[in-house]
C-alpha cells in the first residue's frame, strides 16, 4: 500500500490518477497536526511526502511541524518514505538548500539569513542593490520582493505590507537579473531527467507552475496567463542537469523541482529546490513526459522492491 501524506488536496488527483492508471494500490492521509505513538509500528508499505512548505498559507502550518516529526518516527522503524525526513529537512529551509548546493561547488546567489525583523536593515547595509526579500520557509514565492533602494526596503520592513516568515527567518538575497527574462526549472524524479520548464518573470517573481494554481486562481500563483511558462531546450547531458541529479542522489531526494538563473554573462545561480513538486499539463503535452506518471512508476518500483523482501526474507 502506498500511504501518500498530503495537505492540499487541490494538489492529490494528478498523483493519485497516475497510480489508478498502474494499478498501484493507495491510501491518502491529510496531515494537519496530529499525534502519534513513537511506540508503534507504522502500517507496512510505501509512504510519499506530500506536504508542502506553503501549507501555513493554507491554515495547515501544523502539518509542517507534525511531518516533520512523524517522518523521523516512520524512517526509526523501517519505513521507506518517498522524500523523506533528510529532504523534507532541506524542503523547508532555503538556507539549508543554498549551504548544501554551495558545499557541492553549485552556485547559489549572496544570500543574508535574518531571524526576527530587527536584524533586516543592518543586513540590508551589507547587501548589493538590488537584492530580493524571500522566506526561509516559502513556497509559492512568499515574502519575495524586490528592492533597489534602501528607503523603499526601510518603508517596507516598517510598514503593513511587511509579509513575516512563518519560521521567523527572512532573506536578503542578490537579485541576478534573468538574461533572457526567465528562470529555468529541472524537474527530476527516482535519478531521472524529465524535462527543464522556462518560467516569465515579467509579471513578478511567483512562478508556481502547478495546474491547481490556475484553477484555483491562487493570487499567490498568478501562472494562467499564458506564454509564461514554456519548455527549456536543456538535455540529460547538461552539466547543470548532472549536477542536480547527484545533488539529489547525495541527498536522498526522490524527486525535486531545482530552479536556477542565468544573468547576462551566462552564470548560473541556483535558488530554489522543491520537493513537493507540481506539473503543469500544458508544458508536459509539449515535453511529451508527464510527472505524476514518474512518481507513479517510483512507487510502483519501491512497493515490488518491498513486497519481494519480504517474501525472501
């Protein structure tokens, strides 16, 4: 059985039809909060990770912290869980994201880490103009603005519009301004290449590309007009595809959405890896490769690999 831990409904049928059309058999659980006996053994089978950093913004900030938990329970007795505690560990903190990329010799733009409010202007001295805001904790491009004079970011911090991060940790980050005015996202799953989107950033810098957003007209994921997103001409054979692969190889992730920018030099910085990671059906059409289908053939692999085990075992 695959157990698959989730938040967001809007996002489960693509995950949840690909395993109908295999045949894999599944079980959803909403995780909002909870409790568990760290005494009992978990039910057997394979569980996915489906919780996602922005889950605050959906009134589910506590299935964060209880996932958190509960994935270090489920791993402790043997369970196999698709993005488990390591990723999910990184999933939510951009900080551990950028000190991993850059310990692999991948580079990250200048980023300042700043808990609480009262560390944001003095830290804003120590940046570059312009430089962006972001959370440590995001999603959905929460707390991203972007700043090229220190009185409007001084105005910003003291005003209304402030956004607060839900981890308390906010960054002050170098804007590296796209080259061709977009970013590029590598969607890998179980080792594997899928497909590389290219995202606008001519209206703003909330660049989900998941279906749900557009149906659902979610202001923080404003993607229905279309021409923002498209396919990127990158291969499997790209040097910065390889070296996200072993990235996610190294770190035990499963699958991920990796994010990078290229400025006008053709330097590319990484700046965003999402594990939790949505398709858009429209780029998929034309990349031919659907991502939900990968995720599906994951689990289908792990439940025969677990299945066989425990028949010779």
């Amino acid at each position: 059985m695959i157990h698959i831990l989730y938040e967001n409904a809007a996002w489960l049928p693509p995950l949840t039809r690909a395993l109908e059309a295999k045949g894999v058999p599944f079980t959803a659980i909403f995780v909002d909060g909870g409790s568990f006996d760290l005494h009992a053994e978990p039910a057997p089978g394979i569980y996915v990770n489906r919780m996602s950093p922005s889950a605050h913004t959906r009134g589910h900030g506590d299935g964060v912290v209880f996932l958190r938990e509960y994935l270090a329970h489920l791993e402790s007795r043997g369970a196999r869980v698709v993005n488990g505690s390591g990723p999910f560990a990184l999933e939510v903190s951009k900080v551990r994201q950028h000190a991993t990329l850059e310990a692999m010799g991948i580079s990250t733009p200048r980023t300042i880490a700043v808990a609480g409010t009262r560390g944001l202007k003095p830290a804003a001295r120590q940046m570059g103009l312009p430089f962006l805001t972001k959370h440590n904790m995001g999603g959905k491009g929460l707390g991203v603005q972007l700043f090229r004079d220190l009185a409007a970011f001084d105005s910003y911090v003291d005003g209304e519009e402030f956004e607060p991060a839900f981890d308390g940790v906010t960054l002050l980050q170098q804007y590296v301004e796209p080259r061709d005015g977009y970013i590029t996202r590598i969607e890998i799953v179980d080792g594997r290449f899928l497909y590389a989107l290219r995202a606008s950033t001519a209206g703003g810098f909330e660049l989900c590309p998941s279906d749900a957003c557009q149906i659902q007209d979610d202001a923080f994921c404003p993607v229905g007009d279309s021409g923002k997103f498209g396919v990127s001409p990158l291969t499997a054979d790209d040097p910065t595809v390889l070296a996200y692969i072993e990235y996610c190889r190294i770190h035990g992730i499963d699958a991920a959405g990796i994010e990078f920018v290229e400025d006008r030099e053709g330097r590319r910085y990484t700046y965003d890896i999402n594990m939790n990671t949505n398709y858009n059906s429209e780029v998929e059409a034309v990349a031919g490769v659907h991502g939900m289908d990968a995720w599906a053939d994951l689990c289908d692999r792990l439940l025969r690999e677990q299945e066989t085990e425990r028949l010779s075992g």
